[in-house]
C-alpha cells in the first residue's frame, strides 16, 4: 500500500553514508551543442480531490491508491506539500488539514521521478523519466512540458537555479542538462562516460553539483562550462541525494562504500 506519513524531527543518523566532499579532480569535459526542446503547454488539469480522512490529525498518514510509488516531495508556495507518484503518473498536493488533490499525468506512463522542486516562477518542477520529459506545474493545475532533445535520457534528479534554468540529471545519457526559460536546452557529457548521473543540487554560488550511481564519484559543471569530476575516496558507491549545507559545504548519501 502507498501511503505519506507527516511526523516530528528526530535526532539520530537517517542516511546510507554521508561524506563532505573531498576529492580528486579526475577529467573534465566541454558542453554538447544547445538544442530546442519541445515545450508544450497543456490545458489546465482537473485534481481528484479527496477530503481528509478522519484519523488524519492523529496519525499523520494518507493512503494512496495502491501503487502509486510516492516519491520526490516538497513544500510548495501555498503551505502545501507536494508529492510525485512515480508508478502512478500522478503530482499529488497535500494540504495542511489533510486534503488530497492528485493531477494525473496526460502520459500515463510520464513516471514523475525522485524529486520535485519549487523554481523562481513558483511553479513545481519535476523530471519525468518515463516520458522523457521536464514537467512544470502550476499551484492551480496547469501542465507544462518540455520534451528532452536525446531519447532515452531517463532525467531523474532536478535543482532550480535563481536565473530561471532547470538543472536535471541524466541517468540514461550520462549527462548534465539545463532547461533555459526560452526552453532550449544544453547538455555535459560527463567525461568519463555514463556514470549514471542521480542527484543533482545547487551550491550557494549557483553551481550545480551531482552525484552519480554507478562511478563512485561527484561532479560539477563550473562557471566555465566545464564539467569536473571528483573521485569518492571510500570508492564502490552509489551516489543518490546531494544537498548543499548553509556553510556552502555539499553533503551526499550513498549506498555501500565504506
């Protein structure tokens, strides 16, 4: 059964690993040509709206329908939380009391992926791996989405710059992309191959870094359009989540490693 759980902040460790980033520089690489993506706007989509349920207030979970596969979250700009259903197609919002509204995807198998982010517009961002696309949705249901350039580049993580671009990962490409408001897209190879690029976050400067599942290492795509990797000291991990601390340090979680 699929279901969101609302609970306190714990203390005590929650990650695989975590490592500061301290690494080697171990390639670098110049960006792919810019290409034009294909964004188009859709109409406005009607949510299935659901009432609280009653046990909402004392135990803090919501069922879904089964096999929804809820994913990526966030707190949206109208103090409500945001949920993407992998498996079933769909954005969820979750309201403060409880209510449930879900705007299922016009592909159903679109697959809105691991993370959802608020951008500048104050729109939700999201990738959506199995229809190859970058999806945008307003807080009042209007669809946006911009298909990728490349079949096949399974985009799964994604991080909002303050200029209007939308970083994502390239898990199937082994590639860094940027959606640029006009809506054309460049994309970095990443140099030593596909590493199968997951996570994606921004530094405090506005440099996006990410993590990638199979190179036990972490890259960056620098100011100069370069793209630098970094090798995982510990070696044999599976990188996944990158978030900046307020220090400007960049944290990640792995699986296995040391």
């Amino acid at each position: 059964m699929s279901r969101l759980t609302r609970a306190a902040a714990v203390a005590g460790p929650r990650l695989i690993s975590v490592l500061a980033l301290t690494a080697v520089l171990v390639g670098a690489a110049s960006p792919v040509v810019a290409q034009q993506s294909g964004c188009t706007s859709r109409a406005q989509l009607t949510p299935d709206v659901k009432a609280p349920p009653a046990e909402f207030a004392e135990t803090g979970e919501l069922h879904l329908a089964p096999h929804s596969g809820p994913n990526g979250i966030v707190s949206g700009p109208d103090d409500a939380m945001w949920v993407t259903e992998e498996d079933g197609s769909r954005i969820a919002r979750i309201g403060l009391d409880g209510e449930l509204r879900e705007y299922a995807m016009p592909d159903p198998h679109s697959g809105p992926g691991a993370n959802i982010v608020v951008g500048p517009d104050g729109a939700l961002w999201f990738p959506e791996r199995g229809g190859n696309r970058i999806g945008r949705l307003t807080t009042d249901g209007v669809l946006t989405e911009c298909a990728l350039p490349r079949a096949g580049s399974l985009p799964i993580g994604v991080a909002a710059a303050a200029d209007g671009g939308i970083w994502f990962a390239e898990f199937g490409r082994g590639a860094i992309g940027r959606l640029d408001p006009s809506g054309a897209v460049d994309e970095f190879s990443i140099p030593s191959g596909n590493g199968q690029p997951a996570g994606i976050a921004l530094a405090p400067d506005g440099t996006p870094w990410f993590t990638q599942w199979s190179a036990s290492r972490v890259g960056r795509v620098t100011p100069e359009r370069q793209v630098v990797e970094l090798d995982i000291p510990s070696g044999s991990s599976r990188g996944e989540i990158i978030k900046a601390d307020a220090a400007g340090a960049l944290w990640f979680t792995m699986q296995g490693g040391r």
